[in-house]
C-alpha cells in the first residue's frame, strides 16, 4: 500500500467512526439505570479492582501523554524517564498512608478528609482549589487531540473540540461512573495498541532498525538518561524529574479527586490496595513505550530531514509522521488512539468535578436520603452538572494552548495547584499541631511562593510542585504554633505512632477515632 497523503481514506473513517460508536455504546450499557447518588458517583462500590487500576491509569494517560511524552524526548532527551522511578515514591506512601483515610468513614471525595482533620471551610477552600485546577487541566487534555485531528483532516479547531467532547459526555451524563471505568478499560486496549503499531512502523523505516536508531539518537544527545546537575533553573535534571514528578504523582493520587473518586469505587481498603499496585506496574512498560517513540522518530527525521520542514509546532510530532508516513488504516487507528486517551480523561474529570461540586457544596451536611423521589432528583442535578461542566471544559480549551508545550503546560498547572494542596493533606495527616487557621495560612504563602517562582525566577517548572508543598508544610506548622491545638476529635485523623493505635482499638476507648477503625470497611456494609 501506498504511504497515507494527508486526506483520511474511508478505512480511516470507518477505523475511528467504529471507536467513538462502541465507546458511547458500552458507555450507556454499562452505566444502565442509576437511582442514587451512590451508584451515579461511586458505582454503588462495586468495581473490580483491576478494572479501578486500569481506569485510573487511563485517566492519568491522556492526549497530552500521547503526544507530549514522544515530542519531549524529540525534542529534549530521556531525562523525564525518571518520572517513572518518582512512582515507586508515590504509589507507597499513597498506599499505606493516606488511603486508610479516605475509606475510615466512607467518603465521596478527598476532600471530606479535611473537614474532619480541620473543618468546613478548608475543605471547600482545598474543593474549589481542584475544581479550579481540574477545569483548566481538563480543557489541555481536550486541547490535545484537536492537534492530531487539525493535522490529519484539517478540520477547524473548534469543531474538533466540540465533537470529542460531545462524545465523552453522552456516555458519562446517561451512565456515571459505572460507564466511565467500563470505556476506561476498552480505552486503555486503543491508547497501547495505537502506540505500538507507531513504534514498530516507524522502526521499520530507518536504516539499520533499532540498533541504528539508537545511534542516531545518541549522536544528537537524545539518549541521555540522567543530568546530574543540582541547577534549579535547568529544565530537566534528573533531581526534577525525581523529587518533583514524586510531589506531582503524589498530588495526583492523593489529591486530585479524578484519582481518589475511582479508589472509592472498590469495595474495601484492600481491593483499593490492589489496584493502586496494578497501575504502578503496568505504568512502567507504557511510560517506556511513550518515550522511546520520540526517540524513534527523532532518528527517523535525522535520517530524513527535508519530511520536518512542514512540522509547525512539536507536539504535533506523532500525527505529522503517521499522516505522511503511514498507510491506511493506521491514520484512523491513531485518531482512535487519541480519542480513547482524551475521552477516558474527559469523562473521568467532568465525573469528579461534578462529585466534589455536589458533595463538598451543595450536599456537604448530608448524606444519601431513603426517599427515592429525592435520590432521582439529585442523579438528575449531577447530570445537569456533567453537561455544564463540559461546555465550561469545551470553551477553555480554546485557547489553554498558549501555556506551552503540552508536557510543560501539565506539570505547571498540577505544580501551581497540586503542591500546596498535597501541604494541606501533609499537615492534616503528619502535624500533630496543625490547625485549620494555620493551614489556611500555610496554603496561601505556598501558593503565592509557587506563583512568585514562575513569574519571576527561572526555576524550572518541575520544581513548582516541591516549593508548593514544602512552603505550604512550613508555614502551616509554624503558623498552627500561634493558635489554638486541634482537639483529640481531630487529632483522631492524624498518623498514630503504634503504641496510639493500640490504644485506639482497646475496650472502652470512646469517641471518633475509635469509631474511625469500625468504620474502615464500611463499603461492605453499604
């Protein structure tokens, strides 16, 4: 076959026309009738643990991994591989330190934590602090595949932002959470199979294979696995990319309600366990995958450098190569790729970003009623939030491209907000002292130090997310010292040393952190 023009042929049509079809379809099936709250947001704590796994590791691979990860190597090295040993940081302390919180008294949202450890206000404060942030970083991730879909059909942008989103609200309105983690799943099977057949395509067309790209490659300095300096203000060292994608990572499973919603889908702490395991396992060959493309196609390009001269922008490196290099119907199958990235991450934010503004707002003093009539009518509430949600996304990513290249435009935003609000959580969980006014104190100088740094330093980005948290921790425990201690109530919520836990689970032991241990496998009971 002939190599693709630059005009989709009807076998690429049909290849992602078929895609979008079955994602709305298995999407509405999965979701069937949903009658509360519990079911529409939680999926009525029901869900496998490896299906959690997979989902949340198809929400964190959006279109912005899919084509930011190989235009980053293109363009700079393999020093960001190191994000990839910042998840063995992470996935731990997430694991056994914060998620016995979330589950100890049957939550919807992360941030219910908070109001329990410091009160009312600083979980609305940390609420409106991700709804915020998720909005803007929702309208990147729809940004991202209208630059596949303008380079390979020459659509206008708009009319690609539209359409994607359309498709990941039907599914998502109609079917909550139960449809969002099913179309994961299917999502995921699209996302690495699309990469895969880029990479070995593309392997195929350079000289000597794999051994010769990787000569290319390293002749241009793209193989470089490690910069040792301890320079702040350099883009890229393998200190960044460690100790600052260990606070992003972190932030993201512990803060970021699009993470945290699908934990509290399983049925119990230990099924949660295991799905945060599989996602930190199965992250390590896909993130590999992501990287070594850039390295790949940048050997193919040096080996023929009169085919970049039409590139406009890097991050439209993966769709200029499959569109000009490839035959049909691996275009399609790219388009479809994308879409499976964007549409898992699309659905699984507007999803979160409805639970927190229902549970943290409008619903915070209340619980799930008996009286069916008002359980329908609050399912119908959150999908009228869905759809708001998704025309406030759809106008954003109109013009959220002007913040960067796709890689730096995410790590700045989960820096600018991730790092003060994971100081929040800090201080809730490992401050005995910390209090609410001291908190609220902390979180405003972390996010005026993060501010500051990028508007006014050349501090590299991956550093926002580490001043935010350490500025937030600092100035929240030396601000609690000059107020009143957190009563033992509160106190309950923190980290207990061992001879503390012991205590708490003794005959006779009353009050709320006792009740805290009775209550951690309260997902069984519901």
């Amino acid at each position: 076959m002939q190599a693709y023009s630059g005009s989709l042929t009807l076998w690429d049509y049909a290849v992602f026309l078929v895609y979008i079809g079955l994602s709305v379809g298995l999407g509405l099936r999965a979701g069937g009738r949903q009658k509360d709250l519990k079911t529409y947001l939680l999926a009525g704590h029901q869900m496998h643990w490896a299906m959690i796994g997979i989902s949340v590791l198809a929400a964190l691979f959006s279109g912005i991994s899919f084509l930011g990860a190989p235009a980053e190597t293109f363009g700079h090295n393999l020093v960001y591989l190191w994000v990839v040993a910042a998840f063995f940081i992470a996935t731990p302390v997430a694991t056994l330190i914060f998620l016995p919180f979330f589950f100890r008294c049957n939550f919807y949202t992360a941030y219910e934590y908070l109001e329990h450890r410091f009160n009312l206000k600083i979980r609305r404060l940390s609420s409106a602090s991700f709804l915020f942030r998720g909005t803007l970083w929702l309208s990147l991730a729809l940004y991202a595949p209208s630059l596949v879909v303008s380079e390979m059909i020459g659509i206008p942008l708009w009319v690609s932002i539209v359409l994607t989103s359309l498709a990941a609200l039907v599914y998502t309105t109609v079917g909550g959470m139960r449809a969002v983690i099913y179309t994961d799943v299917m999502q995921f099977g699209v996302l690495l199979f699309g990469i895969v057949v880029v990479l070995i395509a593309a392997l195929g067309k350079i000289p000597g294979g794999l051994e010769g790209a990787w000569r290319i490659a390293e002749a241009g300095g793209r193989t470089t696995l490690a910069d040792w300096s301890f320079s702040l203000e350099e883009r890229m060292t393998l200190w960044g990319a460690l100790l600052g994608g260990s606070v992003i990572n972190l932030a993201g499973l512990i803060t970021d309600q699009v993470s945290v919603q699908r934990y509290l889908t399983a049925s119990s702490l230990d099924e949660c366990k295991r799905a945060l395991w599989l996602k930190l396992f199965l992250s390590l060959p896909l993130v590999g995958i992501f990287y070594f493309t850039g390295l790949i196609l940048y050997a193919f390009y040096q080996s023929n450098p009169g085919m970049l001269e039409s590139l406009s922008n890097v991050d439209r490196l993966l769709p200029h190569f499959v569109s000009r290099q490839l035959s049909a119907p691996v275009p399609g199958l790219l388009v479809a790729a994308i879409l499976a990235a964007t549409m898992s991450t699309i659905s699984a934010g507007i999803n979160s970003l409805t639970t927190a503004t229902m549970m943290d707002f409008l619903y915070a003093r209340e619980r799930q009623r008996a009286d069916p009539a008002v359980e329908a009518s609050r399912v119908r509430a959150a999908r009228w939030w869905t759809v708001a949600y998704g025309a406030v996304i759809t106008l954003l990513a109109l013009v959220v491209g002007r913040l960067g290249s796709l890689v730096e435009a995410s790590n700045k935003i989960a820096g600018c907000f991730g790092g003060p609000l994971l100081g929040i959580f800090f201080l809730g969980v490992f401050s005995r002292r910390a209090n609410a006014p001291g908190s609220l104190i902390g979180v405003t100088f972390g996010f005026l130090c993060v501010v500051g740094t990028g508007f006014f330093t050349p501090v590299s980005f991956m550093w926002y997310a580490v001043i935010g948290l350490l500025a937030t921790y600092g100035a929240g425990e030396t601000a609690s010292l000059f107020f009143e201690p957190p009563n033992e109530t509160q106190k309950g919520f923190t980290l207990k040393r061992p001879h503390e836990q012991v205590a708490r689970s003794s005959p006779g032991n009353e009050g709320e952190p006792s009740l805290l241990l009775q209550n951690e496998n309260k997902h069984h009971e519901d």
